[in-house]
C-alpha cells in the first residue's frame, strides 16, 4: 500500500529538532527528532536509514528511544515493534557535534510490516 510522503510528514513533530548531548560529558554532540504517530497503529521492523542535510547516518550511530527502552538502529533491525497511534519515538542522532543553527533537512526511511518500505523527509529549524 502506498502512503504519500505528505501524509508521512505529519509523523513529525514539528519544532522538535535540537541539539543534545548523547553521552553525558556537557558537550553537544547529536541532534534529536520526535515522532509522533498520528496515522494508524503499524509494525515497525528492520532498518531505519536517516540522512541530515545530503549526509547518510550509520545505524550504529541511530538511537531509538520507544517505550522507555533505548537501542541502536542497528539492533533494532531485527527486532519489530507495535506503534500504536498516539506512540511517541525519540531518534538521536550521534554526529560528534552539533548541527549548526538554522534550518535542516531530515529523510528517514522505515520498514512497516503492514505497507512495506515508507519514506519521509521534513525540514526545520534547529533548537
């Protein structure tokens, strides 16, 4: 089943692109998104490929935060997970820096048992 890209960008939750710091040492050094599903419940398994401003980042540096558990995109991968409307999804980025401020473009890419590959991308302003 198709769904358009237009549809997916309501995933997002608009304005909470920021900057982080992912392992606790006071320096920021990763983005942060929010998801949001508002479409209807689907199971997410496999990859996640997220690419920030043309530049592809490695699963290993994804981090997935759903439910009160934290793994890597790339234990993730062969995991499957219900989302449910309503359910929220943290993805951290590890960058080793902060993005600059200003606006970015983020495309992410899933596998969703019910409808395939689906894919997004969205723009906004870093925090």
């Amino acid at each position: 089943m198709f769904i358009p890209r237009y549809l997916l960008r309501q995933l997002y939750v608009k304005g909470s692109l920021e900057n982080v710091d992912i392992n606790g040492d006071g320096v920021l050094d990763g983005a942060k998104i929010k998801l949001r599903n508002t479409l209807g419940g689907g199971t997410v398994r496999g990859r996640l490929r997220a690419i920030i401003d043309g530049e592809e980042v490695p699963p290993e540096k994804i981090l997935i935060e759903f439910k009160g558990e934290r793994m890597r995109a790339s234990e993730a991968a062969g995991r499957s997970m219900y989302v449910a409307v309503g359910d929220e999804i943290d993805i951290f980025f590890e960058l080793g820096k902060a993005l600059a401020p200003g606006e970015h473009k983020i495309e992410l890419e899933l596998d969703v048992q019910e409808l395939g590959p689906v894919g997004f991308d969205f723009t906004d302003v870093v925090k």
